[in-house]
C-alpha cells in the first residue's frame, strides 16, 4: 500500500489543538503544538497540549510504517515531566531507527502485535527543553485477539 493511499487516522481533539507537522517520513514525526489556543489561565502551555504532543509525535513514526488495512496503533499510557514553563509554540520530535522498524515489522508479522516506548523532547521556541513525554504505542493487527 503506497502512502497516498493509507487511511488519514483523524482525531478531531486533536485537529481542534491546531496542531502541525513539520516533518513526517518513514519512522520520524515533528510537530508544533501553537500556544495560541492552548495556553492555560496563566498563559503558558497547558498540559492536555503536551500530552497530545507527545501522543503524536510518539505514535507518527509507528502509524509511518504500518499497513493499515491491517494494522493499528493504541496509546498504551503516557507520562509527561517538566522541566519549565512554556510560553511559546512548542516543538516535539520521535524517530524510529531503521533496527526498530524491523523488529517491530517482524513482530507484527509472527505475532499480531509489536510495541515501543518513545521518549519525545519537547522544546519551546527557542529551543529550550521544556518538557519530555514518555508513550508507550502498541501496534495491533486488526483482528488481533491478545
């Protein structure tokens, strides 16, 4: 299946944060979460945005490899530290190396399942890391039964 014909997986919270990509490729997803629009009562980021970043950028690279038609991605948890407020955009980036695509590829095939945990840097406009996300993705065959 070419990418241009794999389903778009929407999520329409997700569309409402106003969230965009920057880069997408096999294995590799950055995003820009705006502030505009999901900033909390103090005006810094709030933390459903940098959960959602780190969701998407973490599950962008698995969903890059995966046959659609027959396989799935599920957030299994997800934990966010900060490290300092933001009161930008701010960025979120996750590769998979080529090993991993692999491996998980391998697990799909023998198993019906593969998994990853993703550890997302999010960086404010100027580039200081303000927060990581730590998400753990599943991928499933669609008739899986685990």
């Amino acid at each position: 299946m070419t990418d241009q014909a794999k389903p778009a997986y929407r999520v329409p919270m997700v569309e409402r944060t106003g969230m965009r990509r920057l880069e997408e490729s096999r294995g590799h997803s950055k995003l820009l979460m705006p502030l505009e629009g999901n900033a909390n009562h103090v005006d810094v980021m709030y933390l459903g945005a940098f959960c959602i970043l780190a969701e998407a950028a973490a599950a962008g690279p698995g969903i890059s490899i995966l046959d659609t038609a027959r396989y799935f991605p599920i957030v299994k948890d997800i934990a966010v530290d900060f490290h300092r407020m933001a009161a930008s955009d701010v960025t979120g980036e996750f590769t998979l190396s080529e090993e991993q695509i692999a491996g998980l590829l391998a697990d799909l095939e023998r198993k019906g399942s593969a998994g990853y945990t993703a550890e997302v840097p999010m960086h404010d406009a100027d580039g200081t890391l303000v927060a990581t996300g730590r998400v753990t993705i599943k991928l499933l065959s669609h008739d899986w039964g685990g």
